[in-house]
C-alpha cells in the first residue's frame, strides 16, 4: 500500500450518501491490493468496499469517500488556530 497524505489508516471520512461517514482499515493480510489499495468499512451502511487515492470505489453501487482539499485542510486548521 502507497502512503499519501489523502487517505491515512484508522481516519474517518464522510460518504457521498448524506450524514454518513467510514473509516479506512487495514486490508486483510495477504490480500493483492490493485488499482483500489484503501479498504473502506461503514458500520452504518454495514458494508466494506475498496476505493484508490482519490475516494473513488471500485463499484458503481459504494459510496465515494470525500476527500477535503489542501487549500480547505488549510483554511480549517488555520480558522481553528484563529479561535483558539
């Protein structure tokens, strides 16, 4: 598995769907990871599927995980900076 800043281990994200959010986990050992090296789980969806860097899955019927920018990962850290 490749590290990238966009999706780490452990973190999670929010879904396509509205009002729902995953988590990225470890993808069992011994599993060949392909174009779509982040497993993905959602307890409330009860479901795993497989997304790449960019939080697209690897189906037409998973949700696609939504990556926040840089510009905006900036912006939020420094405006909680501002009213700390």
């Amino acid at each position: 598995m490749h590290a990238t800043d966009d999706l780490k281990i452990g973190k999670l994200y929010r879904l396509s769907f509205p009002g729902i959010a995953a988590r990225v986990i470890e993808p069992p050992a011994g599993v060949q990871v392909g174009k779509y090296p982040y497993l993905v789980e959602s307890l409330i969806l009860r479901s795993r599927w497989w997304v790449n860097e960019q939080g697209e899955p690897d189906n037409i019927y998973s949700p696609r995980v939504i990556l926040m920018s840089k510009e905006s990962a900036q912006a939020a850290s420094v405006a909680g900076a501002i009213q700390a």
